[in-house]
C-alpha cells in the first residue's frame, strides 16, 4: 500500500520510509531489516499503524463556588471543547485557569498539552455593588458608596443633624444591624 504522507517509523535499527508517527491519524508502515550475523535481510509486508488519542480526566475545581460537572475527558493534542460554567454568589466567572491562583488561562478551543490527569481552576472577579446612604433627615456629603463582598467598607461619610449626635449607619431606618468602616 503507497503511504501518501510517506510517513515513517524506526524501532531497534528497523526503520520504514517516511517519519515516526507522533499524531493521531493512520500510518502505513513497511518494516526493512538488514541483515546482521546469522540473520538474512527483510522486508515485512504493509501494516497499518492507527494511533488513537490519549484520554486524559480533567477535575474541575470551582475554587470556592460550585460547578456542576466536576469531571470531563478530553484528548491530548486536541481543544478542550465544551467547558462547564461555575457560579459562586457576589462574584462573576473569570473562566478556567491551571492553577488556584495565577496560571494559563483554558478556553473551549485551547489545546490539551498535558497528557496526565489535572485539574482546571476557577478564577472569580468579586462583584462590586452600590450602598446607598441615607441620612435620614440630616446631610451627608456623598449619598453612594461603591463596596465588594468580603472587604472592609472604607472610610464612611459622616452626616450632620442640627441637634443630633452622629450614631453611625445602620441597615435600616430605625433599626438594623450597624455598619462600620472595618
């Protein structure tokens, strides 16, 4: 059988004509051996070589959100394809990364390059939302203040009331739970 591609292996001094394989595909081989002792030359008749992909189990870490398929199988030297999506409240999915913190960035058409079982990370970007603060009757320099989940609310304006002494701000009008800076 003619090997278009004129593909080629070798093993132990035995080599055919064209190059080793090293992708997945079907490879025509011919193995030649030349004679050495006692032994005569030859030629093998056609083999056909078919290499298939090398499954690889991928774990998804949702790195403190949750996910709903926590592994898949993919194949080595071919794109990752469909990857799932994490969610985690107060924070938006920044996608797949190979490393809890830092790490190569993983699409759908990136290319599995590790041949061994591994993990892909979720990366989150924490949500930002807007407070709103109310006087409640007195004035106050700013009115919304920009916090992230999880983070300190920084510095708080402090609102004036003819009359009235500053007591802090709370969650609600006339009761709730009181709000610091920290």
């Amino acid at each position: 059988v003619d090997d278009p591609n004129n593909r080629t292996t070798s093993a132990n001094g035995a080599a055919s004509v064209g190059g080793a394989p090293s992708k997945v595909g079907t490879y025509y081989v011919v193995a030649e051996i030349a004679a050495h002792g006692n032994y005569l030359a030859a030629t093998s008749n056609t083999a056909i070589l078919t290499i298939q992909p090398c499954a690889v189990t991928v774990t998804f870490n949702a790195n403190g959100g949750s996910v709903g398929t926590n592994t898949k199988t993919v194949y080595y030297d071919e794109a990752y394809g469909d990857l799932p999506t994490a969610t985690r409240t107060g924070y938006t999915f920044a996608g797949w990364y190979t490393s809890s913190t830092g790490g190569t960035k993983v699409t759908n058409t990136s290319t599995v390059t590790n041949s061994n079982a591994h993990t892909l990370y979720a990366h989150w970007t924490a949500n930002q939302y807007t407070v709103t603060l109310n006087a409640n009757g007195g004035s106050v320099s700013t009115t919304t203040k920009q916090v992230t989940p999880g983070n300190t609310y920084g510095q708080l304006p402090t609102p004036t009331l003819s009359t009235y002494t500053f007591d802090g701000w709370y969650t609600d009008r006339t009761s709730g739970t009181k709000k610091t800076q920290s």
